[in-house]
C-alpha cells in the first residue's frame, strides 16, 4: 500500500516525487517537471507542503494509469482537444 503524502515531511515528498518523475514516460516528463518547479517554489515561499502534496497524488495516478495502459494520458488529452474543436464555445 502507498504511504499517504500526508504522512510524509519535506524531505520524504521530495524524495518520492524525484523517483516518481524518472517512472513517467518521456512524454510526460516535462510537464511533470514544470509542475514539480512551481509547487517547489510555492512551498519554498509559504512554508506550506499542501500543493506539494497535491502533486504528488495526482502524479501517483497518472504513473498507476499509465503502469496499467501506456499512453493513456496522452489519449484522453488528444480526445479532449477533438472534442473542444467540434465544439467551441461561443462568448
């Protein structure tokens, strides 16, 4: 069983979302990689490990779905877009 982030202290979140990012399929790396920079800045500035946190989850799940499916993030992105072209919003 995964250890909960809110069990983790600093150190530990760093640690796990540096081992995390080398697991994610080079497709993935560097938003991930843009996404760690922004939370670890925030948290160096407030003192407050919440977003780090919250990276950290949601990167645990796109690893598992893409552990499970390989590219399946990619796809429902690609889908996504499809589907906003077909349908753009009228303002």
């Amino acid at each position: 069983m995964t250890r909960s982030t809110l069990d983790m202290d600093a150190d530990e979140l760093a640690a796990e979302l540096a081992g995390l990012g080398r697991t994610l399929p080079p497709l993935l790396r560097p938003e991930f990689e843009n996404e760690h920079d922004v939370v670890r800045r925030e948290a160096a500035r407030s003192g407050d490990l919440t977003s780090t946190r919250v990276l950290l989850a949601k990167w645990r799940g796109v690893a598992a779905a893409e552990q499970k499916d390989p590219g399946i993030s990619h796809r429902i992105l690609a889908e996504a877009a499809e589907l906003q072209s077909r349908n753009p919003k009228t303002s």
